[in-house]
C-alpha cells in the first residue's frame, strides 16, 4: 500500500476528468440546448472570448473581497480581544453578534446602501458581515482556551495583564485565529460576490463577478455565466490557499497539526 | 546564622473549596531554609492544594501560612514552581521557555539568553536550546521545565509531582541531577510525590499525609548526608527508611474514615 500512495495526487485529477467526460456524454446523448447546459468545451470558449472583461471583474471581486476579509480580520481580533479579556462584555456582546450573524444580509441590503453607499463600501460591508463572526468566535475559544498552568504559571511569575495577553493567550489563540481565517476564506469571495449582486448595480456600480453573473443571466449568455462561476470558484481557492499558506507559515514548527520532519 | 525564621510555615490551615469538605485540616508544619522536604500520601490529600497555598494561588480558608518571613503573595519573587506537567510554551524554542520568567520580569535579552544558555548547559540540553517542545521527550521537557523554575534563582521551588510521568529508569537520572542542581543553585525545596523510594531519596524530610481531610500523618526525618548518588538505593538503610514510610503511608490510608 506504501509505494502506492506516492500516486494519490492522481485520484482527483482522475474523478476530476470522468466527471468532464461525463458531462460531455451526457450532453450529447440528452440533445440539451447550449444556454440549458453548455460543455465544458463551450464553457472554456466563452471564457476565452470574454477574458477581458471576466478578469477586470474578478480584479474588481477580489478588491471588494480582500476589503472585507481583512476589516473582518482585524475587527474580528479586536471584538475577540474584548470578549476574550472581560466576562461581562463576553455575556453582554456575545448574544446580540450571534443574532446579527442569523440576520440574513439580503435583509440588510438596502439598509447597507443607505449607510455605506452603493458600490465598493457596500459591498466591503457585505463581505464583512458574511464573513467576521467565525474569526470572532474562534479567537474568543482560542483566548479563553489556554492552558491552566500556563496561566498559574504567568501569575506566579509576576506577569502583567498585558505580558499574559500578548506572550500566553495571544499564541494560544494563533491557531484557533488562524481556522476562523480559513473559515473566513471560504466565504469572503462568495461575501463580495453576493455584495455586487446585492448594492453592485446601483449607480456607479463596480461591475464585478456578481454584476456579470447578473449582466449574462440578463443576456441568456449562459456559457459565460458558467465561466463566471468557475472563475469565482479560482477566486476563493486562491484566498484559501493564501490563508493555508499563513497557517503554514505561522505554525509548522510547533503546533502539533503538522507533522515532525523527524517522524 | 543564629535562629533562622523557618522558610515555609504552616499553622492551623484549613481549606475548603466553597460549601465542600475540608480538603486540608489543621495543617502544621515547618521547613527550614536549606530542607528537602517531601509531602507523601493518598490521591486527594491536598498535597498538591498545599503548594499552592504555598505560592498564593490559593487562598486558605483559615490558618496562616507564611513562606520567606511574609505571605505566600509577597513571597513569590523568591519562589518558583515546577508542575506535573512541563508546561512549556509549544511556540517558543526550549532556550526561549527558559528565558520566560525573565522576559516578565523586564530582564534584557541579551543578559537572559546568556543565563538561559548556562541553565540548559547546566540541565545536560545545551545542545537543544533551538528545539520546540514537541522535539523534545518527556524527560528533556521536565528538564527544560525546571532550567525555567531555576532561572529565578528561587529560594523557595515548588515542584508537584514533576517526574510522576516519567519511567522509573529516567526519573531515578532527574532524580540525582535534582540534588546536583541544588547543589549549584542552593534552594529549599518543597516536593510532592505518590513514589516512596523517590521521597526517601531525595528528602531530608517525609511529611506522610493521610486524606478526607488532607492532614500531616507523621514527619520522618531523613538522615542520610549529602550528596547523595545512586549508589544509596543499594543500601540496607535505604530499604529500611523506604519499609519505613511505605508502612507509615499504609496506616495513613487506614486512618482515613
């Protein structure tokens, strides 16, 4: 089994093309139209022939995209901070963010044009809101979660409030700060796009990925929308594949999800 | 010097947690500066609670406990505490976990990666001052842990059960080391163990301790000179103090209604 699993890296690129084969077929042997269901083939075309404008939206995406993910970053850190270090704010905040985290934000959508604007501001509020309460919740789990005797420890030693955060609970949270960022990663892009085809098309809206699958709907150019969304789909991998990056970054030397070299 | 106060002092001390039952009653006892005093006895007697009454991280309920002249709170500049677990930060190196007490206490890095450096030279892992916890075993984790304990110069070290999860062939080395170490960098020390041959190696003084309520049972001194070396656990009178307090640690577990 050992040597075998040198070619594991294969098995998706394997389901990967059976699933495209399949596709095919079962295009050809239903007689669909192109705009019901497009191959893969005709997918690829129209993405080739609307490149232009498909990259300058996904450019304008991962603006709005990157905008929100990293006010969520630090505001979650922050708000976490807060939680973390006092229990009457834990129990006076945690409620009301948990309640703003179950509104759904096609509800606020108006509201969020009103205050923000249409456009970029809106739409970075969107993804914002869409993606800030797992870094909140996870960094408060992390903050509360270190270790007793650690803690006993820094107290014994005469640590300050501020040596305990910053040298104790802070690397403690790092990992559980870094899993709500995944989580987050997975969600910014989807924030910014839902953003755009929410507060996007207003005046002076910015035309990204979530206008164009709103524009190719309108146009029935259905290849495209297909394109658009693999496009979005690039688009979130390469923000998970940044926060993985970070994680490795951060913690493959001491924490114990990474496997030992000398092992 | 004439009539030193003695370091720890225990008199009367009663603790409960909230509405419970007393997890220690009437404890009464005292070490003085230079001792190796050992607490032996059953799983829930206190002997861990009586540390940290010892280093402030509990309160007692009633009685007085003073270690250093003062209170346990005043105290603990001068004290240091070795857990049952390492405890080390696993995102720092071993030198840097070494170097902790004295980063909180505002010592410069270049003074406290010196010292750290001679401490873990002195624990036999100066080759491994840049390996992470996880690198480590068991064994070099405790080391690790006590180099930290020893960078405050402590008066006072508290050490609960450091070596409880180490095998017997490892924790027989910490346990020679231990008493080199405080050869070098005298301190008294105050240990909890569940080993009866560990206590009468070590200890200038068994305190055995009997549960429901933790209470001192019997105090047995032990007079065996140091420094002592392994070749002490191959002596009759070895056996013989450890049949000793083996049979006094048997009544205290009978005397507990």
């Amino acid at each position: 089994m050992r040597r075998r699993d040198g070619l594991l890296w294969l098995a998706p690129v394997v389901s990967g093309a059976l699933f495209l084969a399949l596709w095919e077929a079962v295009r050809a042997a239903s007689g669909l139209q192109s705009w019901i269901l497009p191959t893969p083939g005709e997918i690829l075309a129209a993405a080739w022939t609307e490149q232009a404008t498909l990259l300058a939206a996904a450019g304008r995406t991962a603006v709005g995209a990157l905008g929100g993910f990293l006010a969520a970053a630090v505001a979650g850190l922050v708000i976490a901070l807060g939680l973390g270090g006092a229990r009457w704010l834990r129990t006076g905040l945690y409620p009301w963010l948990l309640i703003l985290q179950m509104t759904p934000v096609i509800v606020l959508a108006p509201i969020i044009v009103l205050w923000a604007g249409p456009g970029l501001p809106g739409i970075i509020t969107v993804t914002f809101l869409i993606s800030f309460f797992p870094i909140v919740g996870n960094t408060t789990q992390g903050l509360l979660s270190a270790d007793a005797h650690g803690v006993d420890l820094f107290q014994l030693y005469g640590a300050t409030r501020l040596q305990e955060v910053r040298l104790l609970r802070l690397p403690s949270a790092l990992p559980y700060f870094l899993a709500g960022l995944r989580i987050a990663a997975t969600l910014a892009p989807i924030g910014a796009i839902f953003g755009e085809y929410l507060v996007g098309n207003e005046a002076g809206g910015t035309g990204g990925l979530g206008f164009l699958v709103y524009s190719y709907n309108v146009q029935i150019k259905i290849p495209a929308l297909f394109a658009t969304a693999a496009i979005s789909c690039l688009l979130g991998f390469v923000f998970v594949a940044a926060v993985a990056w970070l994680n490795w970054l951060l913690l493959h030397q001491w924490h114990d999800s990474f496997e030992r070299k000398d092992r | 010097m004439p009539d030193q106060p003695p370091i720890v002092q225990f008199r009367a001390v009663d603790k409960r947690f909230g509405d419970g039952p007393p997890v220690l009653a009437g404890i009464d006892f005292d070490v003085a500066a230079g001792e190796f005093v050992s607490l032996i006895g059953p799983s829930g007697c206190g002997k861990s609670t009586l540390l940290r009454l010892a280093s402030a991280l509990s309160p007692a309920t009633s009685g007085e406990v003073r270690v250093d002249g003062t209170t346990p709170a005043r105290a603990r500049e001068h004290l240091a505490y070795v857990f049952q677990e390492p405890t080390l930060l696993p995102w720092l190196t071993a030198a840097r976990n070494v170097e902790l007490p004295l980063r909180l206490r505002g010592v410069p890095a270049a003074e406290r990666q010196a010292r750290a450096r001679g401490l873990l030279a002195l624990v036999r892992l100066g080759g491994a001052a840049a390996y992470y916890p996880r690198q480590l075993s068991g064994g070099m984790k405790m080391r690790v842990s006590i180099a930290r304990a020893l960078s405050r110069e402590p008066r006072i070290l508290l050490l609960d059960e450091p070596f409880g999860a180490l095998d017997e062939i490892t924790r027989n080395h910490l346990n020679e080391e231990l008493l080199g170490w405080r050869a070098k960098a005298p301190f008294t020390a105050l240990f909890v163990t569940h080993s009866v041959a560990e206590a009468v190696f070590l200890s200038s003084r068994i305190l055995v301790m009997a549960a429901n309520p933790g209470r001192i049972h019997a105090a047995v001194p032990v007079a065996f000179p140091y420094p002592r070396d392994a070749a002490l656990r191959e002596q009759p009178a070895y056996f013989a103090k450890v049949a000793e307090v083996s049979h006094l640690l048997h009544a205290a577990e009978g005397a507990a209604a």
